[in-house]
C-alpha cells in the first residue's frame, strides 16, 4: 500500500479544529506527550512498515534546516 499523499480526510478543516481544540488547555509537554501518542496510535493502525518509512521521511525536515 503506497503512501496517501492525496487529501483523503473528510472535513479536514473541521478535524484541524478538533486537533488545536483537542490540546488547548495542554501544557506543552502535555501537547507533545499527546501528539506522540496520536503518532504511535496512528502508525500502529497503518501497521505497514513501508509506508511509514516513507512518511517519517516525508515529514522530516533537512539536516540545518530549523523546523517549521
């Protein structure tokens, strides 16, 4: 199974929202603790190694690039 690069979420506005709303009275930490779970959680279901390879390198910023 290949990477979904297209938009594939319905309602991406409305689940953005829930995302920020989701982590608004978080500490940082909190927040972070949170998206590392949300990350792990996710990746588990996905479950194909292949496919998050290619999106932990996707998603990683170039080496002496400062991170957006």
């Amino acid at each position: 199974m290949p990477l979904q690069r297209q938009p594939h979420i319905a309602d991406p506005d409305g689940f953005y929202d829930e995302l920020i709303a989701s982590q608004r009275d978080l500490s940082d930490d909190e927040a972070a603790l949170m998206n590392a779970k949300l990350v792990l959680t996710l990746a588990n279901h996905v479950g194909d190694r292949e496919v998050l390879r290619e999106a932990i390198a996707l998603c990683r910023p170039p080496r002496g690039e400062p991170a957006a």
